[in-house]
C-alpha cells in the first residue's frame, strides 16, 4: 500500500526512492500517487530536505528535491515501502520545503 509518508523506489527517470507526499484518501481511489524524488546529489537549497542512511529506509544519504514535485502512476511505485514513515517533524519541513517552491510565503 502507498501511503503518506512512506518512501518508496519508483521509476521516474530512473529507478529512484520517492517520497509519497499525497494524502491515504486520494492514493486509497487514484491511479497515480504524488512523490517527491530523492536524490544522492547533495547539495543544498531551500527547497531540498536532506535525509540521514537508512532514514525512513532510504539506503544511503539523500536529499528530497521539493521542488519536483510530480505524479507517477501507482504501478510505476512499489506497493511496498523501504522503511518506516518519515517522523511528523520531518514531514512538516517537507511541507515548508514544498510552499517555498511554489511561492508561499512562511
């Protein structure tokens, strides 16, 4: 199952781990899920949210790239995840991350 918060590996332009950024009841009825990709390319930015090896079962240091924000089809994402779900606390600098890329102010 796909659920907020949870990472999973993906196909986007290559098999990558992908955070699940939309809510239960739209990835419960949906044919695709929102994601945010991780990426091994450390560097930083306002719009990046680093996370730590093995951190919500990521295998190495990556960072989530809030600002491409995407939908893939749910059969492009394993059904099962990497780890367990990110901490509430890390959710909500994912979410700040998020409203920065797209111009909300904080």
């Amino acid at each position: 199952m796909r659920q907020r918060g949870f990472i999973h590996w993906a196909t986007i332009d290559k098999r990558r781990p992908v955070l699940i950024l939309s809510v239960n009841a739209r990835n419960d009825r949906a044919t695709d899920v929102i994601v945010v990709p991780c990426s091994t390319n450390l560097l930083g930015g306002p719009t990046h949210v680093r996370l730590g090896r093995a951190e919500g079962g990521v295998p190495r240091a990556c960072v989530l790239k809030c600002e491409q924000i995407t939908t893939l089809k749910s059969l492009d994402v394993d059904e099962h995840p990497l780890g367990p779900p990110l901490s509430l606390e890390r959710l909500r600098e994912i979410e700040r991350a998020v409203a920065r890329a797209i111009g909300i102010p904080l």
